[in-house]
C-alpha cells in the first residue's frame, strides 16, 4: 500500500503576535474500561509499541502529568471540533484563534494543567508557539470548504471477542462519496519511512465505521500540524479484513499477558518519550554527550 506524504505550501495565515492564550489542555480520556472487555485504538497501540507501557496505562492506571505539548494537543482538538460547529463562512483564522484561547481558559484551571507551567511568560511563550501550529493547520486545509460528516465520534463495535471503542477525530465524505478519515496530529511528523506504523489506530477507526456505517473508508489522512505535513494512506475491504484479524489476534496475546500477568519492557527510541522511564526496568538512560 503506498504511503502519500504532502507537504503543505509555505504561506499560512499569521498567529496573533501577543500570544494572550489562556492555556489548556488534554482531557482526551482514553475510554478507561476493563482490557478485553473494551479495547482502545491507542491502548492495542500501546500494547504493539510495548506491553510494559500497556500495563503501566491500561491495567496499573497510572496517573501520567500531561506535559506542555499534549496540553496543545487536548486544546486544538478542542478547537477544531468546536469550529466545525459553526457555519461554514465562520470558520475563519480569527475565530479558530479565538476557539483556541477559549478553550485553553476552560481547560487551564483543571487539576491536570494548573501547574503546568512555572510563570505567566512560560504560558505566554506556549501560547504563542500553539499559535503558530493552529496557523498551520490552515496551510493544509480550508475548512470553510467543506462540512465534516462527524467529529470527535464516540465509536464502540463489538468483535466479538472484544470490544474496540474510541474517539475518532473527523470523518468527512468526499463529493464524490469517498469516506475519509482525519486524525489531528499537534506534532511534527515523523520521516515519512517511520510514518506507517502511526497510521494502525486509523485503520482500526476504519475497521470500526466499517461495521458501523456499512461502508468502506477509502482514505486515512494524518495532518502533522507541527510541520504542516499530511500523511495519507489508501485503505479497502482487503486491507481492513486484515487489522480485523490482527486486532483479535492482539486480544488474545493481551488476555494471555494479563493471565500470565506478563509485560515485559520493549524499549526503543520511544522510550525517550515515556512517562514511565522513573519505575521502568527495561529503561535505560542514554549516553550522556562526551561520556
Ligand atoms: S520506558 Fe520504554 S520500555 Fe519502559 S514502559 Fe516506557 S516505552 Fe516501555
């Protein structure tokens, strides 16, 4: 299957210079549920990166400090959703400002992000970066152009031996009735020979409108907000009918993790990002330059 990288064109509309964002972010709660029982997108790619991380998140539960870049995450998702509840000639770069910055002031006084930062200029410096990357998203789309068939969709499909159930970000339809679906990234994209394995949860999110809609997506888009880059990979009934089966596959090696109480730490470069590094045994610190 061919992986479509665009690059977005170099002009974007310019972010308010004062950065007066009132600060906020992350509540996407993953649907916390029993494992196995209910399956998330992102906890079977927890599991595929490594199952200690699983563990740590899905079954231990535990409590992660959201770090600065996923408040902007939780933030622009808020955003974006909320401006594709406005008409259409709303949608303008202004309000999706102003979206952010409303969002950020209903999110920053939450327990999770009252401390996120040390002072009003460390906040005021963030906001005026997440600025920059809601801008960004307006290099790669004109969402005035179009109107979403549903965003933030709460999709739960029982297969049987689990049920998968998550958050999908945007499904759009085409004019020519192609199914598409979107997931907002507020990162940089990776290079773009890495960029496959972030596309697994989107397959799933197809697999699960599939069942629900009864039609085939044909697209997954990943829009890298950080660096104005959109991954897109085709998708069919072959391709679905494969993470099908890899999905339930995976089921099964979780239940017999869980019986076997057995999660053993898979490190890689990913590490570098965990939460967990303080208590994980399978961490190992890199070496420090010159040692
Ligand atoms: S530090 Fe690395 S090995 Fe340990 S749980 Fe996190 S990702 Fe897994």
């Amino acid at each position: 299957m061919s992986l479509v990288a665009v690059r977005a064109p170099k002009s974007r509309p310019a972010a308010p210079a004062n950065g007066s964002v009132d600060d906020k972010e992350q509540s996407a709660a993953e649907p916390a549920a029993p494992i196995l029982a209910t399956l998330s997108p992102s906890r079977a790619s927890n599991f595929k990166q490594c199952p200690r991380l699983f563990r740590y998140r899905a079954i231990d539960r535990i409590p992660e400090v959201p770090s600065a870049a996923q408040a902007r995450g939780t933030t622009a998702h808020l955003a974006l959703e909320r401006l594709f509840g406005l008409p259409a000639d709303q949608r303008t770069a202004e309000r999706l400002f102003d979206l952010f910055r409303e969002a950020w002031t209903g999110l920053r006084t939450e327990p999770d992000y009252s401390q996120l930062f040390d002072s009003v200029e460390d906040e005021r410096a963030w906001g005026i970066e997440s600025l920059g990357v809601i801008a960004n998203y307006l290099t790669l789309e004109d969402p005035a152009s179009f109107s979403p068939v549903g965003n933030e969709l709460d999709m739960s499909e029982d297969l049987g031996a689990v049920t998968v159930r998550g958050i999908l970000d945007r499904l759009d339809e085409r004019p020519d009735g192609r199914l598409v679906i979107t997931d907002y990234k507020t990162g940089s994209a990776p290079p773009e020979r890495y960029a496959l394995p972030a596309f697994f949860a989107l397959k799933v999110y197809a697999l699960l409108v599939r069942r629900r809609y009864g039609r085939t997506p044909a697209e997954l888009r990943l829009l890298y907000l950080g660096n104005s880059t959109v991954y897109s990979l085709p998708v069919d009934d072959r391709v679905l009918d494969g993470i099908e089966r890899q999905l339930l596959a995976l089921a099964r090696t979780i239940k017999r993790a869980m019986e076997r109480n057995h999660f053993p730490p898979r490190p890689s470069v990913l590490c570098k990002w965990c939460s967990f590094q303080g208590i994980c045994p399978g961490f190992t610190s890199p070496p420090t330059n010159g040692g």
